[in-house]
C-alpha cells in the first residue's frame, strides 16, 4: 500500500489538472458540474492520500503553488488571455475540493505531529 497509494493519489490529483485545458478549449463536460461523483472521488482519494502523506501533501503543495503563482501573471498580464485564465481557475478549483478532501478526511486518532503540519501547509494555500 505504501508504494502504490502515492502512485495512485499523484496519477488521479495530475489527470484531474491536465484535463482542464481539454475541458476549456474543446467545450467538453466538466466533471466539476457532477459533485456527487467528485465527491465520491474525493472521498476515495482522502483514505489513500494517507498513505505516505508526505508525498501528497508535497506534491499538493507544489502544484498548488505553481498554479496560484501562474495564475497571478496572468491576471497582471494585459488582457486577452482569457482561455489561459479559464484554465488556472480551472486547476485551481481542482486543488481547493482535492486538499479539502484530503484534509477533512484525518483521522484524529491516527495523525501525527508531522500530519498536523502537513495539513496546516495546506491550509495556508
């Protein structure tokens, strides 16, 4: 489980990112308008993201910082840009219900100092 849960969390957390340029620019459904199925994701993904926290929260926080640091050039960008604004909007929302779900779903009899701190760099984003 060790080896594996990051795997899956990291593969899941990246499709999920990488599908919203296709969504954007090709018109397609957005799977943020079915929050039942997200949430039902959401929760799956919290139980495994468990396992090696450390690595999810690492590779949370560094997409979370790569998207709000991008997102930020864009909106002092002259106008114009509006698809690539879409997108980080797009990414960002992504971020927010996955580090909400990965957070709501400690166990406090199970955490840690370490996950404690953890989830407060993912708060603070």
């Amino acid at each position: 489980m060790e080896t594996y849960a990051p795997e899956v969390a990291k593969a899941y957390i990246t499709s999920r990112l990488e599908s919203v340029p296709l969504i954007i620019r090709d018109c397609l459904e957005d799977p943020l308008d079915d929050m039942g199925l997200v949430f039902q994701q959401l929760d799956q993904l919290c139980t495994v993201s468990r396992c090696e926290y450390e690595k999810t929260c690492t590779l949370l926080v560094q997409l979370f910082d790569q998207s709000a640091q991008t997102y930020q050039e864009l909106l002092r960008a002259p106008s114009g840009r509006n698809v690539e604004i879409a997108i980080q909007e797009g990414r960002l929302a992504w971020l927010v219900y996955i580090v909400g779900a990965v957070i709501g779903g400690r166990l406090t009899f199970t955490c840690t100092d370490e996950q404690d701190s953890m989830d407060g760099e993912l708060v603070y984003r």
